[in-house]
C-alpha cells in the first residue's frame, strides 16, 4: 500500500516524494542501504563509511564549518542542512558555498524550519529538496500553491541557469521565460 503523496515527507521535484535515506545517530549502527550522518560522525568514519556500497549523507548544522567537508564531496550523495528556526539563513549561505566554491553537484536538503515563502530564496541558493514538517507549508505546497518571486537582487547559484538583467538595473534579475 502506498502513502498518499501529502503524507510523504520530502518535497522535490515539485511533488511530495518518499524517503530512501536512512538517518542514522551519533552511536546507532549504519544500516545497508542510503545513510545521513552527522558531519562529526562522518568526519571520525570516513574511510570506513566510504567503503561501504551504498550512498552517504551528511547533516550539517548551521554553526558547522562546511570546510571540513569539502574534501570528501566526491564521496557523499546529500548533504542535508538544517534550519533551526526560519529566521536563521546561515545553511543558505552554506548551500550556496557548496555549489558556487566546491561544486557540489549531489543532492541538498533543508530540514527544520522549512517556511514556504523561504522556499524559493531557498531553492536559488541551491537546496533542490525541502523536508517539509510545518502543516500549512505542506498543505499549501499540496495544493500546488509556490511564492512568486518575480526579481531577486543577487544572481543565481552558477550551477542554475536561466535570469536575464531586469531592464536597466543590471543588479535585479528576474526569471528566464
């Protein structure tokens, strides 16, 4: 039996989607299949957990220095990063550093205060799936309801393509098409 797609847990795509990925904790056994780890975890097991034959994901929180992880990119498939509360942006800037700086082309995963007006600056900053808990984003989203943004003054993420200068303010950018 499957669980209606406004009971799955991630947004992506456009759409509610299942979870493949198993989160494990600072001292539970890693499981078989895809797994999201603490960063400090990672950090301390990478040449075991990279051994394994199965897709690795990292957590990474807000106060988290991203640089520890930029060497092992290669091997991890997400990164999920977290919003503790909607007012702090700190994992946009890191979402952002990793795809502008270390070109990381995997999956990124916000988590926790996840507020569907955010979701679109969000998106820009290069986080492509949402785990979505607050009920009226979910509910909103469900109902194919996504914020407007027609201009944004800092340009893409370099790995996203698409806006054209808006008129004579080169600094406004506005979505292609």
């Amino acid at each position: 039996m499957t669980e209606p797609a406004e009971d799955l847990p991630i947004w992506r795509d456009s759409r509610f989607q299942a979870d493949e990925w198993s989160l494990i904790g600072p001292e539970e056994a890693v499981s078989d299949g895809p797994a999201i780890l603490p960063l400090e975890r990672f950090l301390a097991e990478r040449d075991t957990l990279t051994a394994r034959n199965a897709p690795l994901g990292v957590v990474v929180e807000p106060s988290e220095a991203i640089e520890e992880l930029a060497p092992h990119l290669g091997r991890i498939s997400l990164v999920v990063l977290k919003f503790p509360k909607y007012s702090d942006g700190r994992s946009m800037s890191t979402a952002r550093i990793l795809r502008e700086r270390y070109g990381f082309s995997g999956e990124i995963r916000a988590t926790g205060d996840v507020l569907i007006d955010q979701m679109p600056l969000m998106r820009r900053c290069g986080i492509d799936a949402f785990e979505v808990s607050n009920p009226v984003t979910r509910k909103q989203l469900a109902e194919g309801k996504w914020p407007d943004v027609p201009f944004y003054y800092q340009p893409m993420s370099s790995t996203r393509q698409g806006e054209i200068p808006a008129g004579t303010r080169p600094w406004a950018r506005r979505p292609k098409g």
